[in-house]
C-alpha cells in the first residue's frame, strides 16, 4: 500500500480548528501525484507530454476530525480504471498515527491532452505504472459513461484500521 504523510499546519485548519475540507483533497491530490512522479510520471514527464490529470468528482466522508500538529497518512488505492487508461478512480484513506480511519474519498478523474483540450490516453509503461498500485477488492473496469452518472459508494464503516 503506497502512502504519504503529512502533519497538519496551522494554515490546513479552518475556523473550528480542524483540518478544512479543501485541504483533505489537497493532501490526496499531492499523495497521487507523488505516487506517479516517483513512477516516471512527474511534472516534466507531464509537460514532454502534453497530459494533464484532471478531477472528475471527490467524494469525501469524514469519520473523526483532524487537529493542528497531528500527523496523518494518506493511502491511495486503484478503485477502477478504463481499459485505454484514460479515465481512474482512486480510494484514499487518511489515518492517525494509530492507524485509525480518519476519512475515506473516491475520487475520479481523467487525463486531457494540454493542447487539444481533449481526452487523452497516456503512454502504456505509465498504464502499467498505475496498474501496479494496489487494488481495492472491488476494483473495476471502468467506462466512460460510469463517470457521467452518480454511483453508491460503499462505505465499510469496520474498515477503521491500517490493515
């Protein structure tokens, strides 16, 4: 399981001194990107490219709150992705440092071409990067047409620990 941590600044908090919600999907924005540059597929590579990752939808839930000067762990899983690799879903959990299940998130995206504005595939050794990561049991072959519609998502209220 790839994760990142990160300890929670004063500038995360928001004015019921808990981790504001935008920078939940900051820290999971940064966990992914550092899983795919540490794979060969960082900003430069991005730019010799012309792709651009680009969020979909966020699903966010919130189990415990997250105070200034804790330490979390952000995990990231591969929840479903399109045969050509164009269009993902990824599940992050963020955990203390006790392993407690903080918040869980399903996020979807797409990669775009940066010039054509258009739907992209990326290159296969990047594919087969992303397919390396770990999978959720429910991991799925997804379809364009799965990301234009609202979908249950699942969420296992006993998963509270690191496994």
């Amino acid at each position: 399981m790839y994760f990142k941590e990160f300890e929670i600044r004063w500038s995360d908090v928001d004015a019921n001194m808990h981790l504001r919600n935008s920078a939940y999907i900051d820290y999971m924005s940064h966990t992914r990107m550092r899983y795919l540059q540490e794979e060969g597929l960082g900003f430069k590579e991005l730019a010799k490219l012309n792709l651009g990752p680009v969020a979909l939808y966020e699903h966010m839930y919130y189990f415990k709150e997250v105070f200034p000067d804790q330490k979390v762990r952000v995990s990231i899983a591969l929840h479903g992705l399109s045969e050509d690799g164009v269009f993902f879903e990824f599940i992050h959990n963020f955990y203390d440092e006790n392993g407690r299940n903080l918040a869980r998130c399903l996020m979807g995206g797409a990669w775009i071409d940066m010039k054509t504005r258009r739907l992209a595939e990326i290159p296969k050794v990047h594919l087969e990067n992303i397919q390396k990561l770990d999978k959720t049991p429910d991991f799925r072959i997804m379809t364009k047409e799965e990301t234009r519609i609202f979908q249950e998502f699942p969420i296992d209220l006993e998963q509270t620990e690191i496994k």
